[in-house]
C-alpha cells in the first residue's frame, strides 16, 4: 500500500525536471491518481486528502486543454498568410490571427485621400496590395508607397496629426487597425507590441532610406 505513495512521490520528482509544462502536468495528474489510491484505502478513508488531489487534478486537467488549445497548428486565410510573409514574420501565426481579428479589409477607389495632412488619424494602415502616394508640403512629387508598408503608423506611436496627405492607387487593398483597439489589445500582449514595434520600426527605416 505504501508503494502507492512512493510512486505518486517519484512521478512529482521527474515532473519537476520536465521542461514541458504539458507533460509535467499530465504527471502531476498521474500522480495524484496514485495518492488518491492511496487515501481511499486507509482505515478510515482521508476524504479530505482525496478532495483535494480532485481539485488539483480538475485545475491541471483545465490547463492542459488551454495548452492543447494553444499549441493547435494555425491556419491562416491565404490573404491573411500573404501578409504574414511580407511584413510579419516576427509573429507566430497564432499571435498574428490574434492580431488580426482587430483588423479591417478596405478596398478604397482610386484617388481616394486615406489620410489629410494636419487632421487626426484614428487607425494604423498596411498596404496588402497595390500602392499609395504620399503628397507632403513642397515635395516636387508625390512618393509612392507600396505593399508591405504601413500608413499613419507615425500617428500611431506619437498621437500627433499626419504631415502629409495620401492617396490611393489603383486597385489598393488596405489592412487596417482602429487606434482605441489596437492599443488596448497590445497593452495586454507584451510579446506582440514588442515585435509590432520593431515590424514599425523596420518599415520607418526603409522610408527613410529612400527618402
């Protein structure tokens, strides 16, 4: 009877030099089958013990779900996976389906102004097809921005108005964020905001080079 206990015992030793959160959970569950076993045998019965191996095992078995939820593959919408590969790589597939369920497709007609230099900008835009001029004050023409490359995103990081207007192409899809959303959403997703950045900042660099 007492090998129940040296058994439930072992498995908890092995779970702690588990790497894997899943498995060491699957263990801990084991385990607690084992010391369960164990209760329900003695004379007369530890309930108490038993309740609380049920209670443990109903949290891990909770987790795992969670966790076997997490790690199913993802598969994104082939436009969705089109703009991961350009522009995204930094975010799992996972974190970018997150990403986009804030996200709007826009078709916006030819010509169209997207952004009036010196009015308030309320979202984020990506160019997933197509392209757009940039019209600032003085500039001898128009510059082009393509797909790949973001839209209002220096509004987004200083809230300060755009300095230039922009157009739209011929047949330009846009991605879009709303501001409010965005920010809340990454304000509670530390790994997403820290990659959206440097995805930002790398486009930035780009526009100043072939500025």
């Amino acid at each position: 009877m007492d090998a129940l206990v040296h058994i439930a015992n072992l498995l908890i030793l092995v779970s702690f030099s588990l790497k894997d959160i899943l498995w060491l959970r699957v263990l801990n569950i084991v385990a607690s089958v084992f010391f369960v076993s164990y209760f329900l045998l003695q004379d007369p019965q530890l309930l108490v013990l038993v309740a609380w191996n049920v209670l443990f095992t109903g949290v891990n078995i909770y987790q795992i779900i969670k966790l076997w939820r997490e790690r199913r593959p993802v598969i994104l919408a082939p436009r969705e996976a089109r703009v991961h590969a350009m522009a995204f790589g930094r975010l799992s597939p996972r974190q970018f389906q997150q990403l986009m369920t804030l996200a709007q497709w826009q078709h916006p007609q030819a010509a169209q102004r997207l952004v009036a230099q010196g009015e308030a900008l309320d979202q984020v835009m990506f160019i997933a097809d197509g392209e757009v001029e940039v019209r600032p004050d003085g500039a001898p023409a128009p510059i082009a921005l393509g797909e790949g490359q973001f839209i209002g995103e220096m509004s987004f990081l200083t809230g300060q108005p755009p300095g230039a207007d922009v157009h739209a192409g011929q047949e330009t899809t846009l991605v879009t964020w709303p501001h409010a959303a965005l920010r809340t959403f990454l304000s509670e997703n530390e790994t997403i905001r820290s990659a959206l950045q440097t995805i930002i900042g790398h486009d930035l660099v780009r526009k100043l080079r072939r500025a």
